[in-house]
C-alpha cells in the first residue's frame, strides 16, 4: 500500500501542516482525527489497517489530516470568539489545502469527509457548509452540539458554526437542493453517549428533507474497536 508524507506551510493558518497520504487510485477520501488528534492518530489505532484492503485495491486514496483542536475549541487562553475564529481558520485550510491535495492524487469520484468523534462533529460542522465540495459525510460517534466548548459564548460565528443552530433556521432553496444531493451517514453506537446528538441531528436533516443514514450500532459504545468495525462497513475493499 501506498502511503506518504506531506509538510508545508499554510498562510491560512500560519503554520506548518502535515499529512499522511495512502493508496495510488480511487475515490478520494479526507480523514479528520479526533479530539486534538494529529495526522498519524488514525494509522496509529487501526482505522487505515481497517480499509487498507481497499486502499491497497485502488478503491480510495485517503488523506489523513491535522487538527489545530488545541488552538480552536480546547483553547481555554482564548476568548470564545477566538477559538471558533481559529476553527474557521483550519476549516478554511481543509476545503482549499487538504481537499485538492486528496483531489489531485484519487482518480475521480465523490468526494467523502470522515471523522471519529470530535472527527465527526468536524465532518458535518465543515461538510453541511460546503455541499459544493463533498459528496459524502460520514460521522462514526460524532457530537456536534458546540456549547460545551464556548463558556456560554453565543454570537454570529458561533451560530454558523454549530449545525444544529444554523440548520435549523435554512430556507434558502438553492442551499438546501445542495444538501439533499450529499450522501449523509451518522453512525454510533448504541451505548455512546453521543447517540442522542446523532438522533437530535438526523431529526434536523429529516425536517429539511435532507435524506440521511441514522445507523444504531448493537451493542456499540463510544471506542476505537467500534469505529474500526464501521469504517470497515463504510468503506468496504
């Protein structure tokens, strides 16, 4: 299997930024790491071992990005207002950074944004923004409410940052036309505290008439040995 490393600069977020690449061929997939995960963390607890089958066949060239968590939602230095402006910022870096590196590198295909966790909250807070570039999300154990993050902070920015906010209150129908055309996963388990943000969000969408995939997993909890099972069964070789 294929797989390399990428470091450069990005004057979105004044910083160096580094990835991991794997595959030759196929269908294009970015791959967002948990709560303050780096770009290895996904290698590191089996989720690439999980597709590597697929990867290997030229079904998926996935890259696996930074996050800058600490500096964004975690940054307790930091007003409110900062952290979700740093957030924005690193949002900014994964549609004109990250996506045409992935884009470049596949051999076509729908676009999928993935995510554990935190990684999941980041793959609808980022992909219901932009259904202009991914064509499919895919939350394994996602929360994707952001008050436990802001101290209470509300404002603009935090509004359109916090799906479950912003979603609610969509009536523009170029907007929503866009959303409908996006293939929506939002798998948990059935023990994971998270289910019901999952349950609230696919609610939200269904009211839009945004058809999305509710999966329950039996059993399930809020863990890795999960989310390796449900990568798996999502992106099979």
């Amino acid at each position: 299997m294929n797989r390399e490393y990428h470091r450069w600069y990005s004057q979105r977020l004044n910083r160096d930024m580094e990835v991991l690449l794997y595959g030759h061929s196929g269908e294009p997939i970015l791959l967002v790491p948990t709560s303050k995960g780096r770009f290895y963390q996904a290698e590191d607890f089996g989720l690439i071992g999980a597709i590597a089958d697929g990867i290997a066949a030229g079904r998926y060239v996935v890259v696996c990005v930074d996050s800058v968590d600490e500096e964004s939602w975690y940054n307790k230095d930091v007003a409110p207002a900062v952290r979700v402006a740093r957030h924005a910022q690193w949002e900014d870096y994964l549609v004109h950074e990250a996506v045409p590196l992935v884009r470049s590198r596949s051999t076509g295909g729908r676009l999928t944004l993935a995510g554990c966790s935190l990684g999941g909250f980041h793959t609808y807070n980022v992909g219901l923004r932009h259904p202009d570039v991914f064509q499919r999300l895919i939350s394994l154990g996602g929360k994707f409410e952001t008050d436990d993050f802001l101290d209470g902070h509300h404002d603009e920015q935090v509004y359109f940052h916090t799906a479950p906010q912003w979603l609610s209150g969509l009536h523009d129908a170029a907007r929503l036309n866009a959303l409908r055309r996006v293939e929506m996963t939002l798998a948990v388990g059935e023990h994971d505290f998270c289910r019901p943000s999952n349950e609230h969000l696919s609610k939200l969408l269904w009211q839009k008439d945004i058809r999305n995939d509710l999966s329950i997993w039996s059993g399930g909890t809020h863990d890795w040995p999960v989310w390796r099972q449900m990568i798996r069964h999502y992106l099979p070789a």
